[in-house]
C-alpha cells in the first residue's frame, strides 16, 4: 500500500524516498516547491502544500497504510517557531492521518525528548511523540541519534568545526560523547518500520555502532589531533554573530549534550545492522580535512 513521507525534501527524505520507491507507491507531502520536481524523479508522487492544508493532506493520505513524519527542525529563533515546526506539524498530519484512514504512523524523533524538557527542541519533540502516542494508530517513534551523511547539516557543521585554520571550535566540552547513526541506516529503520506485519506500537533508539566523544570525532575529521577552543552554546551564539550567523542557543544546547540512544535498540527491533562510522564517514565524502 502507498506510504506518506512529510517533510521528504530534507536530506533524510531524499534518501529515503528512493528506497520506498523500489517497493512500490511513495508521495511526499512538502512546502519547498523546488524540491517537486527532484522528488518525482526519485519515484514520489508530490503534493506542495502547507500540512495545516488539511483537504490537501487528506487527499494526497488517502488510500495509504503509512505515514512517515520527518517534517520539523533544530534551530529556530524562538519557542513558538519550535512548537510550529515540531509539535503543531505533528498535530496536523496525525489529523489528516485520521481522517484519511491512515494505519500507521512514524515519527523521526531525538534521545531525551520530553514534555518536561527546559530545551524547546527536546520538549516539542516531547509533546509530539504524547500526540502520536495518543493517537490510536499503530505507531512507530524512532529516536535517532544525531544524523550524519551526505547534505547532513550537522556532519558539515562538524567538518567547518575540524577545519578551523588555527584551531578547531567545539561546542561544549569536547567531553560529551555521541553515537552518529548514517542517514541510509535511519532511512532503513523507517522503512522496516512500515514493513512491520501487525500492530508496530512502540518507542525505540537508532544510534551507530561507535561512540566518541566530540573532540575526538573533530580528531578523527581532520585527520591528526587538533588544537580546540570549547564553547559553551552562549558563547558559540556570540561567536557565529561575529560571523554573520545565527544560530539558537536551544540547538547549541542539544549539541554540547551528549547524543546516544535512550530507549530499546531500534537496529535489534527493526532488523537494520548499522553503519560504522569509519564506512559511513569514507561515504559521505569526509575523510580527513
């Protein structure tokens, strides 16, 4: 049966709509129109429409078994840009879901949500996965740890931090240690996630096989020990406006925390074997800087 992917023009959706479509009927829900006309090319059915759209999104629901929700974000100005991308998307999708006569739903979620979160991210993420919880429909929550790959923003982040001509800039300690999950092995979790025979009610964790900490993964990019300066996320928010960026204190936050998995072993459950980092690094083009 055909299967939904919201949010299908980030770089998670780009890798994982392809895989659907060797399976059979894939459409994407998205805002970016220019993302239409690569996702047909991929194999989706794209319908361009705002998910509060809601005759649009029950139309292009109906008659699906599955819908896989990876619209939201990170970084954001403020709590109710949080709460819009990461909540209220979740709220409307699993509207147009009942609606449509949707049977499952996924949803791409973090380690560490919850409604009880002092960070915005963690607790919209939180309040999302209590709406999908709640929602009757067979449900998969997949918390992945933090996403590496290629078009992956926070691998480039990583490989800029790497190559700092002076010294490497690490938010955080440099202490806090992670286990990146390869975006294709996040894409194929999802997919099993909606191969999965019978009801699929659960929560669980996608993590790589490797955990480090973040100093020693900047190490590991650049190929040879480096020099590191430590920001506290204050601090790195006054440091990229020096640069002419913006980024939020509520994403720095996330980052200077550690990135492992918080709940059952989501590649156990849905029968994925994940990438090592080293292989998965070598694909994405990110050897040493």
């Amino acid at each position: 049966m055909p299967v939904v992917v919201t949010g299908a023009s980030g770089g998670i959706g780009q890798v994982l709509v392809p895989m659907l479509a060797e399976r059979g009927e894939v459409r994407a829900v998205i805002r970016d129109r220019e993302a239409v006309e690569p996702l047909r090319a991929a194999g989706a059915k794209v319908a361009a429409a705002d998910l509060a759209d809601t005759a649009t999104v029950v139309t292009a629901m109906t008659g699906a078994h599955t819908v896989i929700h990876l619209a939201g974000g990170l970084d954001f100005p403020d709590e109710r840009a949080y709460e819009a991308a990461n909540l209220g998307t979740v709220r409307d999708a699993l509207e147009a879901a009942g609606e449509a006569g949707v049977v499952r739903f996924l949803l791409l979620s973090y380690p560490g949500a919850s409604p009880d979160s002092p960070n915005a991210y963690l607790r919209t993420k939180g309040l999302a996965e209590e709406a999908v919880r709640a929602s009757g429909l067979e449900h998969v929550i997949l918390r992945s740890t933090h996403v590496y790959g290629p078009r992956q923003r926070w691998l480039d982040e990583m490989r800029a931090a790497a190559s700092r001509p002076v010294a490497a800039t690490v938010v955080g300690t440099g202490r806090q240690r992670i286990a990146p999950s390869y975006v294709d092995d996040v894409a194929r979790a999802l997919v099993a996630g909606d191969d999965r025979a019978g009801a699929a009610s659960g929560t669980f964790s996608l993590q790589g096989p490797d955990t480090l900490t973040a100093d020693e993964l900047v190490d590991r990019l650049a190929g040879r020990p480096r020099r590191k300066v430590h920001l506290a996320p204050r601090a790195a928010r006054r440091a990229a406006r020096l640069l002419g960026r913006r980024l939020s204190v509520t994403m720095l936050e996330v980052l200077a925390a550690d990135s492992l998995g918080d709940a059952p072993d989501a590649a156990r459950e849905l029968g994925v074997t994940p990438t090592p980092l080293d292989d998965g690094l070598a694909a994405s083009g990110s050897g040493p800087v």
